[in-house]
C-alpha cells in the first residue's frame, strides 16, 4: 500500500493509473475508520482494478463549536484496516496541501442541502461539495463509494456530479449496525457507557415508525410522532430533527405513499449523531 | 469540423480523445466570434493536437436587465470561422443540456471576484465560474484558452482550476483592438455610428495613465484622475468604474511600484463595455 501526502503526487499516481487502463474506486472519509468504511473499501475492490482510499478531517464542512479538533484520529490503526482491505493508495493530505493560502473557491449544492442537516449545519455541505469536488479532481475515480448513513451527503455528492458533469458513478451502500442496531459512526466513540446504551433509543424510534408505515400508516405526521414518542422514552436522547423526505430532493413530505426517507439527528450529551431508515412499499 | 449538440455526446468524443492519447485545446465562447476570438483558437491549435471550442450564451452569467436575450447571435458564420480555423469540434450546447430541471450546483470563487465587475454584476462570476467547471469536466482539456479583455475572468478560472485541482493549463492572450484602439467584444456590434467613435475614449484614457506612469508616477489617485480626466472629456461615455488593481488578488492598489492592471468598464449608450491595460515598470 502507497502511502500520498501530498497533492502533486496523488495527482501524478493517478496519471500513471489512467494511463494504464486501470479503473480506479475511490473511497473518501475522514478515518477513524470502523466496518461501515470497511464495507465501502470491500465494495470499491469489487468496482475497480484499484483501490484508492483518503483520509482527511475536512476543516471547511464543521462549523463554529463543531467537534473539529477533538475529531477521533488514529492513522496507524487506520493504515492497518486499510492494508487489510488490500487498499492500493491512501491519500493523507494535510490541510495546508488541500487549502493553501489564498484559497477561495466553494461548490454550492443549493437545494438537497436545504433540509435536515442542512438547517442544524450551515455550510456543512457546502465544505462537503467543495473538498469531494477536490478530491474527485485529484484522484479521478471511475467509482466513488458512499455510506447511505450520511444519505444527505450522498445525495449532494450525485446531485455534485451530475450538475457538474463529472464522469463517475457514486455508488451508496447500506448503513453499517453494530450487533445492537446502533449504526456505526466514527463519532461513537465519544459516548460515555451511559449514552451509548441510550443511544439504542434512536434506531428504535426509527423501527417503530417503519412498523406503522408496514402495517398502513400513510401520513407522515402519525409516522413521525410515533419516532418521536418512542425517542422521548429516553432523557438522554435530545432530538434536533425528525424528518420524513423524499429521497431524491430531500424535501418534507405529508404522506408516504411508496417510498420515503426517516431521517434523524439527535444529540446524545455532547455527541451529534444521525440515522435514517428507507421507508418503501413492497 | 465535427459539431456536437448533447454534453454525452461531448463527453464520448473527449473520452475517445483521452484515449488515444490527444492533448485537447479548448476555447470556450458565447460566439458571435472576432479576430480576438480567432486568436485564442490559432494559439489552441499550436498548444493541442486538437482544438475544440465552445458556443453556449450561459443564461446564469447575466443578471436580471442584462442582455442576454439580445446578445448577438449567429451560429452560420461562427461555423464558417471555427472551420477557417481548424477547430476539430464545435460544442453548442442548448441551456436545456447544460442546465436540466432541478440543475442546482454553483461553484464560487470568492476574494478575486469581489471586486470590478463583480460589483456592478452580482452573480455574474458565479455563472461564469461554473460553466466553466461544467464545461472542462465535459471536454477534459489539457489547454483551455481565455483573452486577457475579460482579464478577471481569467484570473477567476485560473483560481477556479487551482484551488479545485483541475488538471489542466489556462493559458491567458492579449487583447487583440480594432486599427483604432477599440477592444474587440461582440458586444461592440450593439454601437451606434456615433457611440462607437465615443467608445474611441475608453482606451485613450488608459494610454493616458499608463503614459503618466511610464514617465514615473506612482499614486494610484493621480493616475487613475487622469483616466478619469480623459474619459469625462466624451459625455457619451459614462463610467462604471475605473480601478487600478493588483494582477493576482484584483484588490484595490494606493501606489503601483512594480506593475498593477488598470481595469475599467463603461456604458456607451445601452451597452457596457470593459477594457483594461497593464501597468509595469520596465
């Protein structure tokens, strides 16, 4: 496994791979990485001939009071999870390589970006459009792998490629659960023993809400004050939003006929985490 | 001279292009082409072993009471030129190609728009900026090649293509005048006999000031009076503004030492026209 710090030379050795033919599958995240990543890097060796995979803690997509700086980081076990994986590039640029000085230009994905995290995060998908169009840029995938618990960001990242004619294929794959249901998240390592057992409560919300809608239930209000009223049986589960949207726009719904998005942000004491469930008739 | 109407029909000849091993040189235009136009196309062709040039009236670069429905079109002779130039491809996309329903992507370049034209025409970089990162992911250029009349929007591309790592060089021409001074623009066709002898002033007044210049002044105030001096002399022109400018940042200079670019637009009548000229010591 290549080890590239520096954008000059991920450039380069994406050059050289182009120019042999060879397809290459493009993982980005910001380490930390645990099975959900895991799971993409699988997926991306299936996709291409080559692995490349980045780690980078994005300054320009956390806000002010955002958990930047305390961002959960151990490189070594990461560089060990990737060999594993049979990664064939990991790109680890350093801030100052993706944002030099004098650095002033942003990608905007204006409407999918408006609900959701998008309220709770101005700017957040902003930094999320802008470092992903850098990073396709550097490394030009032919793939490009996505987890579905960020669904919003997957979303921004297609709706990205497609408006700006960029010539890959996003590919989003399912949310990684720990045995317990609690969707794996770099972030759940801040939790106390305490939280992490509260924070069960979240993809039980979700669960019931799926029940209803299986068994009938079509208006979007009674889905979502049943999530709500199982969320609230547990103190510690403060939540920030509660959604039912349409997962091609993002938008509210009132009633789910076919197909629609439960999604949730909470905060557990001082950890943001989120969740969502595919709500589809079958 | 091949001509390509649909971006996946532009997309598969560049990718068959990339494929063999072409340098593709790019001149991206609104039409209604000119010797300044012609230029840029003969310097393609020396930089790339194939030129394509674009033809798209990009509605999102206009402002509300700008000219877009009226800016001057004809797409018969603009081929007859395009092919006395030796243009491999001819890319004229319609708005519907380019921007298709839910379109909602804007790529930004903030400091270096800011200010000049970026203060009478809010948004208009904006436009320009993704358009123009539209249109390198769909023709893939190694070359693209711009003329230094519209020289902010050189150095927003030049920004654009750096801080979003884009592969490729943007290679910046000299403005190419009619025998009597005038900057070629297709908006010069709008002049009425009487407005385009006024329009002579415009480049008068900034020989004046780079002449005060060559003889050694150095305050931006003096000299940029002087200009202004020149200008007010025809009453027909009317200015917008007129700034001396550094040539990296487009901030706002007290004193050129070394070298600054004086930069003004102006409205003959209905029609705004810019034009600039470089100041450096020799």
């Amino acid at each position: 496994m290549k080890v590239i710090e520096s954008v000059q030379d991920m450039k380069k050795a994406s050059q050289a791979l182009r120019a042999e033919g060879k397809k290459i599958a493009f993982v980005p995240t910001m380490g930390y990485l645990h099975e959900g990543h895991l799971s993409l890097m699988k997926k991306g060796r299936e996709a291409g001939d080559v692995l490349v995979v980045s780690i980078f803690v994005n300054p320009t997509q956390f806000g002010k009071g955002e958990d930047l700086e305390r961002y959960p980081r151990d490189l070594e076990k990461d560089k060990r999870l990737c060999k594993g994986e049979g990664v064939d590039i990991l790109f680890v640029p350093s801030a100052g390589e993706m944002y030099p000085e004098n650095y002033q230009t942003y990608v905007d994905v204006e409407k999918v970006t408006k609900n959701l995290c998008g309220l709770s995060r101005p700017g957040h998908f902003r930094g999320v459009a802008t470092v992903v169009a850098k990073l396709f840029n550097l490394v030009r995938p032919d793939y490009a792998i996505f987890g579905e618990k960020d669904f919003q960001q997957l979303v921004t990242i297609k709706r990205l490629v497609k408006d700006l004619n960029m010539d890959l294929d996003v590919i989003g794959m399912p949310i990684v659960r720990e045995a317990d249901g609690l969707a794996m998240s770099s972030r759940n390592s801040y939790l106390s023993q305490e939280e992490r057992r509260a924070a069960l409560n979240i993809y039980r919300a979700l669960r019931a809400a799926k029940k209803l809608f299986e068994e009938g239930e079509r208006s979007a209000g009674v889905l979502l004050n049943e999530a709500k009223r199982v969320i609230e049986i547990e103190p510690m589960v403060v939540l920030d939003y509660i959604k039912l949207v349409d997962v091609e726009m993002m938008e509210d719904m009132e009633r789910v006929e076919d197909e629609a998005l439960l999604a949730t942000a909470v905060r557990v004491g001082e950890t943001r985490l989120i969740d969502n469930i595919k709500l589809r008739k079958t």
